[in-house]
C-alpha cells in the first residue's frame, strides 16, 4: 500500500472537521452548551464545581464527568478573555431541544454577530477547542489504523479501509468538531485497544516504559470518561495472557508446547512457566494498575467523599432527570431507531436529522456485514484456521463493544440516554469489525461503503447544517403580494403580522395544523418578544400551542433592523386526546417571556384571530376514540366529559370506555386526577372500574366497560386552565401500568392527558 495513503486520509478528516466546526454554528452540538461551561469554570480558575441538582450551575450534569478533557482545554484557552460567555450563549428558551420538529426551533442558542470572523472570547476559546478536538478524533482514525495491522498485519488495504470507515462517520466528524470529552475518552480508547492488541500479538519482554505508558493510557481514559473504565479489567486479562504464553525469556520453550500436545491439554491448562513467572506478572500488573490508579483514583474519592458514590451517578441523574420507570430490554429495543441515527449522524441537540434513505442504506451495510463476520467465523473454526492468539485478538474488539455497550444499557435504562454516539469509545472496534466482515463478503464491498460514508459526510454540512440554522431569507416584494391572506395586523408599532396561509382547516386529534405567518418589523426593538400560536376550541380552552422566538427560533427581535420581513411556518399538531368534534380558531400574538406582558394590537386587545379550524372526530362508536394502551393488557378506547368549563366547588363527570387487550390477572385501580401548576391536586378519585362492580381481573378479552368518576373541586380551586389525568396502578404494590406505543415500544409515561378543563370566577 502507497504509504502516502494513510496521511491523506488523516488529512481529509482533519479537513472535514475544520468544515464542521467552522459550519456548526456555536454550542449547536449535543451537550457542548454545558461541556464549555466546565472549561471555562476551570480556566477562570475556580476549580471543579460541587454538584448540587437544585442549583446545577451553567455545566449541568457536565460537572459530574471526569475533568481531564476539561483541565487540558482550559490550559490551553486560559489566556483568552471569555467575559462574553453570556452575549454569546444567549440560550433559547424555545428551544426544541432533542426532539424532530417539523417546522424547525432547533437552535440552542440565538446567534449573533460575535460568532463571526475574526473570532475573539468565547467565540475564539470554543473554535480552538474544537480544533484542537479534531486532532484527538484524528487520533483515534490513526490508531484504528493500527488496531487493524495488529489484527491481519499482512492486511494493510483493509486496515486503511477500517480507518476510513471511522474517519467517515458523519456523526464521529461531528462529535470530534465540537467541545465534548468524549473526543479524548474515544481517543484514549482507540490507543488502549491497540497497544492492548499488540501486546496479545507480542507480550512485551521488558519491564518497565510500556507498561508505565499502558497504566497512563488506562488512568487518562478513566479521568476522561466513566465508560473507559471496561478498559481496566479488559488489561488485566491481556497482561494474565500474555504471561500465560510466555516463558522465562518470553516465549514458551517448544518442549512446553510439545508436552502439552501430547498429553492434550486444553489451553486453559496453567504451564509451568506461567507459575514461575507469576511474581513477575504481578509485578507488571501492579505497575500498570498503580500507575492508572495514581493518574485517576483520586477522582472517583473524591466523588466518594462529596456524594458517597464513587461514580458520583447519584448527582448526574438528579441533574440530568431520572426516567420515572426503570427502561426494559423491550423498551430500549424500542428506542433503536433514535439510537442507530444518532451512531450514524443525528446533529444539533440530536434533533437535525439525514434523510431517512441514508439510515436505511449504512444499516444495510452493517448488515451485511454481521453477515460477513458470521460467515468468516464459521469457516474459520471449521477449518480450523484460526490460532489462539487471533481469537484473542478479535475477542479483545468484540469483548470491548460488549462492555460499552452492556454499561450503555445499565445508563440508558436509569435517564434518558438512547443515543448511538455513546458507543463511540467503541468506534475503532466497530469498525476493524465492520470493514473485516463486508471484505469477507467482497473485497470491494467495504470500498463502496466507504465511499458513500465520503460522500454523505462531504455533503452533510452544506446539505444539512448550514441550511437548518440559517435564518430565514428576506421577503421580496413579489412574495409579499403573493400572501394568500394579507392583514396587516400592527402589534404596539413593533411587529407588523403582514399575512397568512392556513395549509389545515379540518383536523382530527393527533394531526398536525400547518400554517405560514409573515411578519415585518416595525421599528428597533429593546425587548425580546415571543410568538404565540394558539388554537382554541368553542369552549375557549388552548387545545395546542406553539411558542417560540420568530424565524422557526432563529430570530430574536432585538436583533432585527427596522423592516426586515420575513416568513415563519408552524406545524402545530393536536393531542391524540384533544376533545371532538369541535369548532376551532386560531389565535397569534407576542408576549415577554420574561414578564409574561403581552404585545397590544394598535386596533385594541392582545390577540389576533386568524381563521377557523374544524377539529372532526375520529372514527368509531365511542366519544373520544382513542387506542391508549396501557401495559399490553388494558386499552383506553375513548372518554367523554359532562362539561369542561367549570366553577370552583362543581362536579365533573368523567366516563371512560376501557377494554381488556389480554386476560388481566390483578385488580387494577384507575386514578382520574384535575392538575393544576407544580403537580398541585384539585380533585381526584382512585378506584377500582365502576367503584369497584368491575374488577379488571374479571374483564374478558374485547369487552367494553364503561367507568365513571365524579371529580368535585375544591371550593377554592383558582380560575385557570387545569389538565385531566389518568392512568391504572396495581392495587397491592402501587406500580403504575406503562404506556405503549402503537408500535409496541413502551414509553416512559405512566398516564395520559386528557382534554384540559377551565375553572372560571363564580
């Protein structure tokens, strides 16, 4: 292989990752608004933070990780004057933070002016972070490279192919073009495996430098991400093997070996030499074991000392938000689709996807290449033609994508953590694996992959990233004209509503209403107002919102020059449970998030109604159909309200149609509760279906029971909009049935919401 190849390839993804840093507009990447926050506290000069969830601080849950990543790159951007850290991360308050959204309000952070060329303060710090970040993903590209010659030394095309198949992940580009200690726990755990293959291949025979360089290697990995703490148990087997296959001088003697073959020994089977080389190989353990202890243990004693969890988890979850179950192996399964997107490239705040035929076609190739891997393992343990060392080797990648992902698992299933990137510390394994496996199919094959990984990375942030933070473009005249509903709605002198174009004007619950607004600024403003949209029934209740900054949340009005006009689109969808048939209307304004003042109209009032909708009721016998399925064994199969406009002391009646899925063992109690703001409780009712005359576990399979609740309010229930619970619990331990959803994956919710209901004055 021309040798020149491997530089070009660490080249171009360098040269890719200057492209995504530079194209991914500030703080726009998973987490790295709170991964900078950590740099920055330590540049200052403050020192790690002390977690505390009630006051979690601008790092968040960051200020639980392990701080090398964040020591390293304060070092190196303490001299930068980082004072505007606030004019620069003007977070969002809309944000639609890792959720797809239809019609955008994607962006974290507001951008401004200071993001642009020449960079100065934070602007400066964070793109040299990122820079520098691209350097560690380079490094992991490279020892890739290496992992795969330790493997099949003799493969230096596939071991190329393996590189590049990590240096053209667009997720991978993407994570290491940003502030994220993964970039150095991904780093370290590509060197790790290496070194670690290498010594499978050939124990080392010294004692000594290499194994000081193994225990830094393990100890950075450990203070840069708990997850590379697998690394340390997976070394230790290493270094047991190596001493297991070495004599004195390093190599069993051929009268060992021959011994063994003729008495047939398994493998397994402890030599001699192994035990006259024990108190040397607890030696060399100790070495490498004190060393990464030494570089790392304080960390985790600390986190002892401060929180009693050596880990210090206990302060993360409560920082970052504890699912309310537990995630099963069905439920995590459940979230795959989330999960392989975000391995593959899922951008922004995992919310910016590719196009769903480009999932499609690098889950293929994955395929295929378990295929390959399979088949080529298969052949190998037939014929015999794979030696002990081999297996060990390709044991060591499978062994540790098994620990990553296994620790994922046992994460995922405590907070909300399904995100393919997590197993990144794996990606150089994954990889020699992938790339081995499509070459055992064809030769050419991992090529081709690769070449459309090249292609689709190449593309992405021109395609993808750059266009979906743009702002929206300036109205011409021609399109001004062209507003298919003009009304020119004058909002205090400062926002003009020129128009509008309503795309749904008849829709059931669970569809979305899709509508276009034109706006024009007036003058320059000194408050940053937010937009409104609200659709309201006959009944005046907000059965669906949408409220974000301007410009899909890529404006902020402060920001805004006198006359800049442009157009926002909103795709609005109505809850499964919204209340119909119902006549509907749509109202638009501005308000002061900070204050909650609206934006007066200059013809009166604070709100201007736009056109009407018609919401239809779904089809089927019941009030309210729905398909709200609760555990697999009870569906909610619609509801109905006597009024849902009430006075402080009244009655509401509430009638739900239930319907076994599946024969119910336990008695189930439902829960139908009127919430109001900080989970307050107005009136309630927890009972056993029809006050106990039917009991769940007497319910046959297809049977429609109707059940009604009397829910009376509290005499002083204040005058506001209030949300109608429910859901069933098990009567003997209180354990709340989960629900499902329509594709069979369980949700972390444990109830649904049903129509809101008003409380008015007497």
């Amino acid at each position: 292989m021309n040798r020149f190849y491997l530089p070009a390839l660490l080249i171009s993804f360098s040269l890719l990752g200057v492209i995504y840093a530079s194209v991914t507009p500030l703080f726009e990447v998973s987490d790295e608004l709170w991964h900078y926050p950590m740099v920055k506290t330590l540049a200052d000069g403050n020192g790690l933070p002390v977690q505390d969830p009630a006051h979690p601080g601008p790092w968040r849950q960051e200020g639980s990780q392990p701080p090398l990543y964040y020591a390293l790159m304060a070092f190196i951007t303490r001299w930068i004057d980082t004072s505007d850290i606030d004019q620069v991360r003007w977070i969002n308050p809309h944000a639609d933070n890792g959720v797809i959204t239809a019609d955008g309000n994607n962006n974290i952070v507001v951008h401004t002016y200071r993001e642009a060329w020449p960079w100065r303060g934070t602007t400066l710090a964070v793109r040299l972070i990122r820079l520098l970040s691209v350097l560690l993903g380079a490094g992991t590209v490279y020892f890739t490279y290496r992992l795969a010659l330790e493997l099949a030394p003799e493969q230096k095309t596939l071991a190329l192919a393996a590189a590049a198949f990590v240096a053209f992940t667009p997720m991978f580009i993407f994570v290491s073009a940003s502030v994220n200690n993964d970039n150095l726990a991904i780093f370290l755990s590509a060197a790790a495996l290496w070194l670690l293959a290498r010594w499978l291949r050939e124990p080392p025979l010294s004692f000594g430098w290499s194994h000081i360089i193994l225990g830094l290697i393990l100890g950075g990995a450990a203070l840069s991400k708990e997850s590379a703490l697998g690394l340390l148990p997976l070394a230790g087997a290493v270094m047991l093997w190596g001493a297991r296959r070495m004599t004195e001088d390093g190599r069993r003697t051929k009268d060992e070996g021959s011994r063994l073959k003729a008495q047939g020994s398994s493998f397994f089977l402890l030599p001699s030499s192994f035990v006259l080389r024990l108190p040397s190989t607890v030696l060399r353990l100790s070495l490498v074991f004190t060393t990464a202890l030494f570089t790392s243990f304080w960390w985790y004693w600390r986190n002892f000392q401060l929180y009693g969890d050596w880990l210090g988890w206990n302060k993360f979850v409560e920082t970052v938000g504890r699912r309310p179950h537990s995630a099963t192996l069905a439920q995590l399964w459940g979230e795959r689709v989330g999960f392989v997107q975000a391995y593959w490239g899922l951008f922004g705040g995992v919310s910016v996807p590719m196009p769903d035929w480009t999932y499609l076609v690098l889950n293929v190739v994955i395929g295929l290449a378990a295929i390959g891997l399979a088949w080529s393992l298969v052949r190998a343990v037939v014929r015999r033609q794979v030696t002990a060392t081999a297996m060990a080797q390709w044991g060591l990648l499978v062994a540790w994508v098994i620990l990553i992902v296994v620790g994922l698992i046992r994460w995922t299933s405590t907070t909300w953590a399904s995100q393919g990137r997590l197993i990144f510390p794996a990606i150089s394994a994954i990889s020699v694996l992938a790339v081995w496996g499509l070459a055992r199919l064809w030769r050419g094959l991992p090529w081709l992959a690769i070449g459309f990984m090249a292609l689709l990375s190449i593309a992405v942030p021109f395609t993808i990233l750059a266009p979906h933070y743009a702002p929206p473009p300036e109205l011409v005249r021609e399109q001004i004209a062209a507003i298919p509903h003009p009304v020119n709605a004058d909002f205090g002198g400062e926002m003009k509503l020129l128009g509008y174009n309503l795309e749904t004007t008849s829709v059931m619950p669970g569809e979305p209403i899709q509508l276009t607004l034109y706006w024009q600024s007036q003058i320059a403003m000194d408050r940053n107002w937010s937009i409104f949209t609200h659709i309201v029934d006959d009944q005046g209740l907000i059965v669906a919102q949408r409220d974000r900054y301007p410009g899909m949340g890529a404006l902020a009005t402060t920001l805004m020059s006198p006359g800049r006009t442009f157009a926002d689109r909103y795709v609005i969808p109505l809850p499964a449970a919204t209340y119909s048939p119902a006549a509907a209307h749509i109202e638009v304004g501005l308000y002061d998030l900070n204050t909650g003042e609206r934006l007066p109209l200059k013809t009166g009032g604070d709100t201007f109604t736009l056109a009407s909708v018609s919401i239809r009721a779904r089809p089927g016998n019941l009030p309210n159909a729905l398909r709200q399925n609760f555990g697999n064994q009870i569906l909610l199969a619609g509801y109905d309200l006597s009024s849902r406009v009430l006075h402080p002391g009244e009655t509401l009646q509430v009638t739900l149609y239930w319907q076994a899925l599946a024969p119910i063992a336990k008695n189930y109690s439902v829960f139908v509760h009127v919430r109001g703001a900080g989970e307050s409780l107005w009136a309630g009712k927890d009972a056993w279906p029809q006050q106990g005359a039917a009991p769940t576990s007497g319910w046959k399979v297809g049977d429609v029971i109707t059940d009604t609740y009397a829910l009376t309010l509290q005499a002083d229930t204040p005058p506001e909009l209030y949300d109608l619970e429910v859901g069933l619990y098990d009567s003997g331990n209180l354990q709340r049935l989960q629900l499902i959803a329509a594709d069979g994956r369980p949700l972390d919710a444990d109830f649904i919401f049903l129509s809101k209901v008003r409380v008015v004055a007497p």
